[in-house]
C-alpha cells in the first residue's frame, strides 16, 4: 500500500507544472506541443504506465480499465490536450528520430531523479504505537 501511495505521490509531483501554451502548428494544422511540455506529458505517461502495471495484479481487470481510463483523463485534462492531440503529436516528433531518442533519454532521466527522491525519503513507521511511544 505504501508503494501505490509513493507511485501516486511521485506522479502528483510530477505534474505541478502549468498546462500547455500551445502556439506552434504542424502543415495539417495540429497544434505543436512546445517539446520542453511534450517532455513533462511523455514522462507522466510513462509513469502512469508504470503505477497499472503495478497494479495489474492486484485489481481485476475491470477495475484496472476504469483507473487507467480516469488516470489517463486527468493527464489530458492536466495538460490541456485531448488523446487524439497527444497521439499525433508523438508521431510529429517521432519523425526526427535522433531527436525523439533524446526526448525519450530525459524521460527516463526525470523518472530516475524521481525514483531517486522518493529512495531517500525517510522511512516512516507502521506502528501508530511506537511513533506515540517515543
């Protein structure tokens, strides 16, 4: 239970940042995500991903459709985009594909450097008992 909350946690942290300001336009008129936010929304995902996946096996099936399906809404929500903006966006970028790897490099750094905050978070005890005690 106390790794969904760090998982929940590490995504919340990851998302105080401000919804897009889009102003850029692609040729078929889809509104470029400035790469810098594209970053923060790919990084997100990932880390969305990673929270179902963890909780796969621990939630039916059914369960784990309706908390992606509200997950994800709240990301595009966030951020101000719709799915289907999203998507094309990622095959925008994914064009340029030396740039894309790197894109995909700062994702999986800013993932770490989370990862790495919550690792050295003090450990906090279960027992209500012993906290009361000292």
């Amino acid at each position: 239970m106390r790794r969904i909350a760090a998982i929940t946690g590490l995504i919340i942290l990851l998302t105080t940042g401000i919804g897009c300001n889009r102003s850029a336009k692609h040729a078929d008129g889809t509104e470029v995500i400035p790469r810098d936010q594209m970053v923060k929304i790919m990084t997100d995902v990932e880390m969305t991903e990673a929270s179902l996946r963890f909780l796969q096996s621990k939630v039916n099936k059914d369960s784990l459709n309706k908390i992606a399906h509200q997950s994800f809404d709240s990301l595009y929500v966030f951020y101000n985009i719709t799915p289907v903006q999203f998507k094309r966006n990622l095959e925008i970028y994914q064009k340029d594909l030396a740039d894309f790897e790197k894109m995909m490099d700062e994702v999986m750094l800013a993932i770490t450097k989370a990862k790495d905050s919550l690792s050295n978070t003090p450990e906090i005890p279960t027992d209500t008992l012993a906290v009361v005690k000292k």
